[in-house]
C-alpha cells in the first residue's frame, strides 16, 4: 500500500471514529463494535464452511461411440478395438491388431502404432478433462471430473476416466479493480459488493467500513488473495 493512501485510510478512521463517539453513548459504541466483529466473523465462518464443501459427480464417464457410423472408423480410437500384446511392457511402443466396432459402416482391420499403458496412464496432454466450476480455488481440496483421451490415441481399458483435479477456474473478476474499490470506496463496502460478498459488504456499509478498522483489514486480504470472488473463482 502506498504511504499515501495509508494517511488517507488513517485519516478518515479517525474522523469517523471521532463523530460516532460524539453521537453515540458509550454502551451503544460498545455494542456496535460488538456487532461489527460478530459480522466479520460470521462471513469469514461462512467462507471457510463453503471452501471444504465437496462437488460429487453422480454419473461414471461412458465413452461416446454413437459418432462411429458417421465417420470414417479407423482414424477414431473410440471406434476400434484393438488388442494389445499380454507380454508387452509398460510404457514401450507395440504394433496392434485393431478392429471397427459395430456402430461403424463398414467393417476394417488395421494394424495401429500403440503405446502399452492404460488410457488414465497417458500424458495430459493426450486427454481432455470437463472443467470444474462449482468448487471454490483455495480450497486445497481435489474434485473429481471426467476425462476422455483424444480420437488419436490408442490405449488400453476405458477411453474415459475419473481424475481427482485442482480448481482452476475464472469468472472475469479482476484484482486490480478490487484492490482500488478496496483502497477508495472500501469504507463503504464497495469492494465487497464487487466481489459479490453482498451480506458483509450490507455489514461493511452500516458500520462505515467498521469505523475504519475492517477497511484496513479488507486492503490487506484482497492485497495477498486471502478474499477472493464469492462464487470461489481465480482473479484475471
């Protein structure tokens, strides 16, 4: 933060603090910042309970093979059935005897370049996973999704896999962006209303940024990704 904008934060907290103490008594300024800190407390509670929900998928992946009498078989792995050799081992390049499967027009029998491993042993760059976007990214937790490998690859057992991945997933939020509603209009809960975090942002308004203090605090958690976007996603 600049020394600036931390005069300018210092400035204003002691302002407000300064006119609620000239307009409250003292026992209502006591259960005002009693309030203001179960607030805080109570959205920080919330956040952490919605980090470690789980996201299930119900269905197992099938490997779609209904294209098959569309096109030509034997350029599609998940139109053939090939059969690796039982000695072969893991990892090496074997020549396989492949067959069309039954949706395809018409019958082939070729001979395909392989490499022995199952189709979930393959490089990542050989598959292709269906995004996770209900899950929240600090969260250190994995999420099961569903993989298919590419038409071009041939591989031993199902085409298509579970795999246990980290949310990584953008909603168009940006950063920079809250950190200066953060540093401008934080006192007004401005950057929690962009962020989506509208029931602490409501908290935020009414008690003025919690006189100055939850501003303060809300600069640094944006500034270092502690709070992030409510629906869980990465900044741009």
């Amino acid at each position: 933060m600049a020394p600036e904008a931390a005069k300018i934060i210092t400035g204003y907290s002691d302002l407000v603090d300064r006119f609620w103490k000239k307009s409250v008594s003292t026992q209502s300024w006591k259960r005002m910042q009693l309030l203001v800190v179960f607030a805080y407390t109570l959205s920080n509670l919330v956040q952490i309970l919605s980090d470690n929900a789980e996201v299930k998928v119900a269905n197992s992946p099938m490997d779609d093979i209904s294209f098959c009498s569309r096109v030509h078989c034997p350029l599609y792995g998940s139109c053939l059935n090939c059969r690796f050799p039982d000695s072969c081992t893991y990892g090496s390049t074997v020549i396989v005897d492949c067959d069309t499967s039954l949706p395809c027009a018409r019958k082939f029998s070729i001979r395909r370049e392989a490499k022995c491993q199952y189709c979930w042993q393959s490089d990542p760059n050989d598959y292709d996973c269906d995004p996770v976007y209900n899950c929240t990214t600090t969260s250190t937790r994995r999420y099961r999704t569903s993989c298919r490998v590419h038409q071009r690859v041939i591989c031993k057992g199902r085409r298509s896999f579970f795999k246990n991945v980290r949310c990584n997933w953008s909603s168009g939020y940006s950063w920079s962006k809250a950190m200066i509603l953060s540093v401008t209009l934080g006192g007004f809960g401005v950057d929690r209303f962009y962020l989506g975090l509208w029931k602490s942002a409501i908290g935020k308004l009414f008690s003025f940024g919690g006189l100055g203090a939850w501003t303060v605090v809300d600069v640094v958690l944006i500034a270092t990704g502690y709070i992030g976007p409510a629906d869980g996603s990465l900044y741009m």
